[in-house]
C-alpha cells in the first residue's frame, strides 16, 4: 500500500486511525466470515435433516448406508448418540432431552443402535460359558443376523455392532471392543488379560490353536510359564482343549464360526 | 491351521453337493475340533453339553431317529466327523447322552433297559433320543387325531405310523415302543384307549 511519511505529530494521529481503520475492517471481515460459515452449516444441517428425513428408511434398511452416513455424522462432529446437550442451541430452545437424530428421526435411528445394543448383550450372555465372554464381532453379527424368534434376523454391518457397543459404555466397562491380531472381538466380562494371555490368543488367531510346545518354540517361553497360561484361559472358558492330536491343542471358541466358514 | 482350515469348508461343501446323502446341516461346532473332547472345566463343559444335546437332538429328528445304540453310533457322522478325524470316544458319548437324560438335560433321552443299574454301569446300551418326549408325542397323536377327524375310530398301531394317512406327520415311521410308550401317556390322560393283544393292538382316542 502505497504510503505517505508524515513527519512530526500529524504521524502519530494519522497512525492511530490507520491501524484502528485495518483493525475494524478486519473485525468486519472476520464476522462476515463466520456468519456466511454459519448460514453454510445451518444450511448444511438443514439439508442433512431433510436427507436424513427423505432417507430414513434406507438408512434403517441399508447397512452400508447406514455406516456412510454414520461416518459423515461424526467427520461433522455430530454425535447422534449423545445427548442434546451436546448443541447448547438445542438446549437453550428448550427442545432438549433428545439427541438431533432422535428429532429428525424420531428416535429410529437412535433406537436402531440401542436395540442392537441390547441383541449384543444378549448374545454375549447366552454364548458366555462356550466362550468365557469373548466372541469376535464376524460370529456377533452371524449371531444376529440370523435372530432368535420369527423375523428377528437383522442385517448389520461390523461398523454398527461398533457403535452399538459404544453406545452401552454408560453401563460401566463391562462391555468393550478389543483387537486381537486383526480381528476385533468383544469382550463382555470385566477380566483384563494379561499380556501373555493376548498374546496365546493373538497366536491361536493367527494359527487355528496352539500347543504348549508351540508357545515354548515360538516364544521362548519356559514350559510351566505356557502351560500356566493354556491352563488359565481354559479357567475362564477362552480356550478349549483338543486332547485328540497327540500334543493337547488349544482353540478359541471365539472363532468357531470363523472355522466353520 | 494349513491343514485344518480347509477341511471345514471341504465339509460344508460335500453337504451342499451331495443332500440325500447326509443332507444335514451341522452346526459350526462341528468342525471345532476341541468339541469332541469333553472339556474339563466345568462351566464350557456344561455349554459343550448342551450344544451337543441340541445337535443331537436335531440329527435325530432330521433322520428320524428315534432311538440310538451308542456304540454303533461312534462311527457314524454324528459322533465322527471323518473330515476332521475327530471323534468321541465312548466314555464321552455316554456322559453326554446321561447329561441328556437327566432334567438338568431337559430329559431329552432315556436309556432302554435300564433296570436298576446306575449311569455308567452299562455297556454302551440303546437310548431314546427324545427330540419329542413322550408326552409330547402324546399330544402330537392327539392333535392329529383331532384334525383328521378319526376320533372314535379304531386304529391299527400299524396303520398310525406306517399308514398314508400319517405319511406327512413327524410321527411316521416311529418305533413301535416308542408309539406305545406315547399311548399309554395318551391312556393315562383319559383321550385313549387301547386293546387288542400283544401285536394286534387296536386304539380308540375319544
């Protein structure tokens, strides 16, 4: 910008008001800004509410959709999980008490992932004692998809079992996604395991089963040390013994389907 | 798991290909090897337990089962899966079918012949499989009886389970004892009754 030197006071004055002058148009700018931001998102949810409206039903019905538009929701930084509070604008006009997608939906996409909520702890607990609370979220979801009374089969993709999960966290840490090699699996009892149990179970994974000399190969251990973890995660229903191979083997119940498909 | 993770599949496939051979759907359990080893600890022994009564349970019924003789059955499908080259022995085959028998086993079995002498004792003796019960055989007899409308009529024990008339009924082709077994259940209700001899029995529901 092209700029004239003033020498003495006058300087000083013309200054001041030059930088008050940028300071004020920036402020302009900055708001200008955020206001056409702000029609843009309002816009946006606008459009969302009525895509969400037009396509509710696919949304329901469609797995793969149902993942997209989950994805788009939260790359937005919109929880439809939460709780309303999450938008102080929803709060403060008293609409409050429901998540935005529980509004625009009334409630069916919201109730979609506390119903499958409830189908994962249902299942989780009936498979219990077979697979001391451990299943992988692949035989879940063939679990589910195949329902228990008429017309209880439900198709879900691995991404909704995920969010259903999540969505049971305010009941304590019962219920939780683990990663065992590259297979996720759900874990509904409140044990932790210990480094040398993931690591048989990441083996077993890998490998179908494992025996004690295996693990004595593989990983150095000493015999009693993997003899004391087999004999542990038979404890708790996470393995089971195969005394038909000549070497006692262990497998994971948690991957029955997965053998079986 | 090179070599065990295709005969699963392999399995699955041969049942698809060939149905009037076995036909049956196995459960995925049944290509989990360790499922022919009874486990040791209690609590997957008692799931185990019942995951093999359904399984057998459900076989039976497919097949029309009604009664098994243990040892004979060790080398059928049911109890070996060739595939795998896993089996179950004889000590485990029993413990299963008394699990089936007791009311923890939803008394889904009975041992035939069984006087006096306690589980175990026997020598791999035949069982009832019970996919229906007796009682719920009775009731079976009785609703297609109703149905068909032969109420009064007298019937041959002959002509209820080898009859046209019942070619369509999960009763048809059921063992004689059995079906006297379920009468008499149908007699103690006051809804039957039988006579005849020893052979040429006759029933009359009413």
């Amino acid at each position: 910008m092209d700029r004239r030197r003033t020498p003495g006071l006058s300087s000083l004055s013309s200054r001041g008001l030059q930088s008050h002058h940028y300071t004020t148009h920036g402020a302009a700018l900055r708001t200008r800004n955020a206001q056409s931001l702000e029609t843009q998102l309002s816009v946006f949810q606008s459009l969302l509410h009525n895509f969400a409206l037009t396509h509710s039903k696919d949304i329901r019905a469609n797995p793969a959709f149902r993942a997209e538009f989950a994805r788009m929701c939260s790359a937005l930084n919109i929880d439809f999980l939460a709780s309303s509070y999450h938008r102080d604008g929803r709060a403060a006009d008293g609409k409050g008490g429901e998540s935005i997608w529980a509004q625009l939906l009334g409630g069916s996409v919201n109730d979609f992932y506390f119903n499958l909520g409830v189908l994962v702890v249902e299942e989780c607990r009936s498979t219990r004692a077979e697979n001391g609370g451990l299943i992988s979220v692949s035989d879940l979801k063939a679990r589910i998809s195949k329902g228990r009374g008429i017309g209880g089969g439900m198709d879900v993709s691995d991404d909704d079992i995920k969010r259903a999960v999540e969505s049971l966290s305010p009941l304590g840490s019962c219920f939780s996604i683990m990663k065992i090699g590259h297979r996720s699996l759900i874990r509904s009892v409140p044990k932790e395991l210990n480094t040398d149990q993931s690591t048989v179970l990441e083996a077993i994974q890998v490998l179908g089963y494992v025996t004690v000399s295996m693990l004595q190969l593989n990983l150095n251990w000493e015999r009693p040390r993997a003899h004391a973890v087999v004999e542990d995660l038979m404890a708790d229903s996470l393995v089971w013994v195969d005394t038909q191979a000549g070497e006692n083997e262990y497998w994971s119940p948690a991957f029955i389907t997965a053998t079986a498909t | 798991m090179a070599t065990t993770a295709p005969l699963p599949s392999n399995f699955n496939q041969t049942s698809a290909l060939a149905p009037t051979q076995t036909g049956f759907r196995f459960p995925p359990h049944y290509s989990f090897p360790p499922f022919f080893t009874l486990q040791p600890v209690a609590s997957t022994r008692s799931s185990q337990l019942s995951s093999w009564s359904s399984l057998i349970q459900s076989y039976c019924r497919y097949n029309r089962i009604f009664s098994l003789s243990i040892i004979d059955t060790l080398n059928t499908p049911l109890f070996y899966n060739a595939s795998l080259n896993r089996r179950l022995n004889l000590r485990d085959a029993k413990a299963i079918l008394s699990y089936m028998s007791t009311s923890e086993g939803d008394n889904r079995a009975e041992f035939i012949g069984r006087g006096k002498q306690k589980a175990g004792e026997e020598d791999g003796g035949k069982v009832w499989i019970y996919w229906r019960r007796p009682e719920e055989w009775a009731a079976a007899l009785e609703e297609w009886v109703e149905r068909t409308g032969q109420k009064g009529t007298v019937l041959t024990l002959y002509e209820i389970v080898e009859g046209d008339a019942s070619r369509k009924e999960e009763f048809w082709s059921m063992d004689m004892d059995l079906l006297q077994k379920s009468l008499a259940v149908c007699v103690k209700r006051g809804k039957a009754q039988i006579f005849g001899s020893e052979g040429s029995e006759g029933v009359k529901f009413f």
